[in-house]
C-alpha cells in the first residue's frame, strides 16, 4: 500500500519528503543535493514491484482553492478523479474539512482560470 511506499522512500539517506498522489499514480520526493540519488529512489519504488520513471524539468505551480458544498468522502473522490482527468493537471488533493482542492499542474499546458473551470465541470 502507499504507507510501505512512504516508508520505503523515507528510508532513504537524504530523502527531505515524500507525497503520494495514489490517484494520478505518483509520487513526489524532495531530497536533498548531493545526499539522495534519483536512481536510488527509482530503485526503491522498483523493489517494491512498481514501474517508475523520474520526470525532470516540467515547469510546475500549486494553487489551492476553496470549493463550496463538500459535504462528504464522495465529494472529495469525485473532485479529485474529475480534476485529474483534465489536461495539464499533475496532481490534486482535496481537503473535506478545510474545503479545498489544491491542484499541481503544468504551466505550459494549463492555467489557473482553466483549473477552476475544471473544477465548474465536476460540480
């Protein structure tokens, strides 16, 4: 499961943090220079039977917006699926108790104004 995934990538020497989106199928780890190689985290995740890749250079932003009317696990899984499936869009994490969805995508490939239309869609 993603916690023997976490444990596995948090073992390694250097590894700063670990984020599972189980969703979009990835995983995001921060190390620190010169004390965690790429290779060793890809090795990892291919002990653990998982195919990876590293994905370098695609130019990233993060915005968190609040979404009105989530009410429950339902909702949240619905704007998470729904979210993912729009182009562009690398990762998202919806929080029911503070009701917010925050998205990671691709600047070249989307925008902001085309999140929240994303998000509009899903309902």
């Amino acid at each position: 499961g993603s916690g023997a995934v976490e444990g596995a990538l948090r073992g390694l020497a250097g590894v700063r943090s670990v984020r599972l989106d189980a969703l979009a199928r990835r995983a995001e780890v921060h190390w620190r220079s010169g004390q965690a190689r790429p290779d060793a985290v890809l090795a990892a995740l291919r002990a653990l039977g998982l195919p990876a890749q590293l994905e370098e250079g695609a130019a990233l932003s993060r915005v968190t917006l609040q979404v009105e009317g989530i009410t429950c696990a339902a909702c949240v899984g619905r704007i998470e699926k729904g979210l993912a499936r729009a182009p562009g869009i690398r990762s998202v994490l919806v929080s029911l108790g503070a009701g917010t969805a925050t998205v990671e995508y691709e600047r070249e490939a989307t925008g902001v104004r085309e999140v929240v239309a994303a998000l509009g869609r899903v309902g």
